[in-house]
C-alpha cells in the first residue's frame, strides 16, 4: 500500500481530536452541545478551502457538500459523526503519534498507570512498524469518528485535487449527536440527496457491517403513596423499594450486556432515579430480531405489571420508545452497496468480513429512513475509553478503500 495520505490522515486526525466535541444525552437543544460547532464550523472552511460544492451547515448541525461527478452513476455519500462519546473523559485531548510501533508495550505521559499491551491486544500486535495514534492517557482519544471525518476529508482533497479521476457524484454529510443516537434527523435523507451511502465509522480493517442491533428505550415510572413516615404506618408506599423490586426480578444472570455477546440480545438498567414518593427508571432494550425485541419489551412489562399487582396503591406505568432498527431488513433487499464496499475491499487485497456489531450508527437510522447504509472500517480501537488507538496506516487503507469504492460505483464508458 502506498504512504501517499499517511502524514495528511495523521496531520488531520490530530488536529480533530485536540477540538472538544463531546455530546450531552442530558441536553435537548440540536447539536446537544454548543462546542460541536467548532468542528463543525472547522469542516465548512476546510471543505470549502478544498473545492467542495455546496458547502451548507444545515439548521439541525449536519455539515453537507459535494464532489462533483466526473461520470455517470448512483449517487454516493460519505458520513462520519464529529461528536466524541459522552461515557468518559473528551475534554482537553492531547493526541501523540508513535511513529513506527515497536511491537512492545505502549505508556501514557499523563497516567503512569495506564499500559496498551499487545499481549492483551493481539490486533495491535499486528501493528507493528506502523504508525499509532493515542491520547495522553487522561482521556479518550475520539478516532471515533474524528477517523472517519480525517478519511472522507482526505479522500475529498484527494478527488477534487484530481478531477479526472472517475467518479459518480459524491455526497458527503458530517453529522452531530451520533453517539448519544441523534445524528439522523428525519430530514437528512431529503437533504442528503444519495442513492446509497457509507458510514466511516467501523474498527479493523475489512469490516464491511450491515447487521446492527435493533434498539428501543424503557422508561418505567413509579408513583408511591408519600406521607410523613411518623404517621406512614399501613399508608406509605414507598417507590424505591417498588423500583428495588422491579430491577431485582429483571434478569441478571442473562440477558444483560455484562452476560451476553454474539448474537444475544439484552435489557439494560442504565439508569434509576428519585426517592420514597417517585422513582424512574430508564432502560435499553437490545437485540438483532424485531420478535426478540418485542420479547424484551414484553418482559419488562410483565415484570412491572407483577409488581403492580402486588401493590395497587401505586401507579406504575412502562413507555417503551423506539429508537433504531437493524439495517440488515433492508440491506438484504437490494445488497448492492454491500457488495460495492465489498469489492472495493478485495481490489485492495484486504478480505472483507461482515460481522453484525452490537450497536447502532448513523447508518441504521439513515438505511431505515430509505437511505441504505452500510458502515466502513476506519481502524479505530478500544474506543470510548483512555486506551483508544489507531493505526494511521489502517487509515490510508480506508482512504484507499474508499477512493476505490468511488471509481466502481462510477457508470463505465
Ligand atoms: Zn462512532
């Protein structure tokens, strides 16, 4: 593979990650947090010093622009999320590149502790020689998806630095709120204006994903019976022992994330709130089957209607949300980007693989709105956390992966 995009991956990857852009699922304005703007506003210049057509930062926070088509063909976008995850440390990145990997263990600066080891890490292990991008060990580093963004952003320069290579009309969206599930907005399809498109939001590479969970949220709410606790006796209900009860007769030795993987799904208590007179619950319901979902639902119902019946003075009510569905159901239908993504791949010498990932992205939304959307491998790795790293080659191999991408969908004369 040539090292022709190595130092402009590395040079923006690090530029993007030292910007704050953390979501906030706590917050309802769009984008959840005013410093998404900086990146945001960052790539409208960028784009714009590059070439790009139609450069607009839309009213809901999503940067849009175009490639101009060099052929006829579908019309392709390419989507990365600008918002790092709200689960730990965003703030204050300091991102440091180690230029050809030893092979050995890697350190932090700013947390002794803190050791990245291949033995624990066989993918990193193979990494050896290339060149690996962390943070300094205080945070995470937000390859997820500043990857994806530093990719479609080189491939970008790259084309319209070419503009004889041939292309169909690219579309390209950067998207807020990815992480906290708000980054598609009923809108972006009409707006998006793409045939099929691509999330650069994958791990190893050869990930060529299709499968993603199907997703609903629980909200539980328990309304006792309040009364001063001198004077409670045969009155008081009391909510958190209801809401005790209830979390208690949900499974725990199954059916949770922390007992299931592959294929399994789960119910997930990620949140309990309140006191003696109001409690609430917030849950995530997870699987890869419509009828396993509605399961978990129906579970959780069940469940809450029990503990009702055990106690009617109180109010216990379960409102259930959907939030996203596996994009497989309509990828299966017509697999062509699939297959697209898939050919790209092995043009490359890289063997692709498909493996559904227990999550969600941007593109399970967007496919589900009429916009098939399968996800790309950018390289990222242990994401979410102070150990994130990324190999910049892994990045090239996207970029590579990509470019090539865009030359097949372009209608041959
Ligand atoms: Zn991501």
């Amino acid at each position: 593979m040539s090292r022709k995009f190595d130092q402009e991956l590395q040079d923006r990857l690090v530029r993007y990650a030292a910007i704050d852009s953390q979501s906030d699922e706590n917050s309802s304005t769009t984008p959840s947090t005013d410093c998404q703007f900086d990146m945001l506003n960052l790539l409208v210049d960028e784009l714009r010093d590059i070439g790009a057509a139609d450069v607009q930062l839309t009213d809901y926070g999503v940067v849009l622009a175009t490639i101009p088509g060099t052929r006829p063909g579908p019309t392709v976008g390419f989507l990365a999320h600008v918002d790092t995850a709200p689960q730990f440390n965003a703030s204050g990145v300091k991102p440091r590149v180690i230029q050809g990997y030893n092979g050995g263990d890697i350190s932090f600066p700013d947390n002794p502790d803190l050791v990245l080891s291949p033995d624990a890490n066989p993918y990193l292990a193979s990494k050896q020689g290339e060149d690996i991008i962390t943070a300094s060990g205080l945070t995470l580093l937000g390859g997820d998806d500043k990857a994806g963004v530093a990719i479609i952003m080189t491939m970008a320069r790259h084309l319209l630095d070419n503009p004889d290579l041939p292309r169909p009309t690219l579309r390209i969206a950067f998207t807020p709120d990815e992480e906290i599930g708000r980054g598609v907005g009923p809108q972006l399809p009409r707006h998006l204006q793409a045939d099929f498109a691509y999330t650069l939001d994958g791990g190893e590479v050869g990930e060529i994903i299709y499968e993603s969970f199907s997703a609903d949220r629980a909200v539980v709410r328990i309304k006792g019976v309040s009364i001063h606790p001198g004077q409670a006796k045969e009155k008081m209900v009391n909510a958190a022992h209801l809401a005790a009860k209830i979390v208690q007769t949900l499974p725990q030795a199954t059916m949770t994330p922390e007992t299931t993987d592959g294929r399994e799904g789960f119910l997930h208590v990620t949140d309990m709130n309140g006191g003696s007179s109001e409690m609430e619950l917030k849950l995530i319901l997870r699987d890869f089957e419509r009828e396993g979902l509605e399961d978990k639902g129906d579970l959780l119902r069940q469940v809450c209607a029990a503990v009702q019946a055990g106690e009617p003075r109180a109010e216990i009510s379960v409102e259930i949300t959907p939030q996203y569905r596996n994009m497989r159901y309509w990828l299966e239908e017509d697999m062509t980007p699939v297959e697209l993504a898939r050919d790209a791949c092995r043009a490359h010498g890289i063997e692709p693989v498909s493996t559904p990932i227990r999550g969600g992205t941007d593109g399970s939304r967007l496919t589900e709105l009429g916009v098939p959307t399968p996800n790309i491998f950018t390289g990222m790795q242990e994401i979410h956390g102070p150990l994130e790293w990324i190999s910049v080659q892994d990045m090239a191999r996207a970029t590579e992966v990509c470019l090539t991408l865009a030359q097949m969908a372009a209608k041959q004369d």
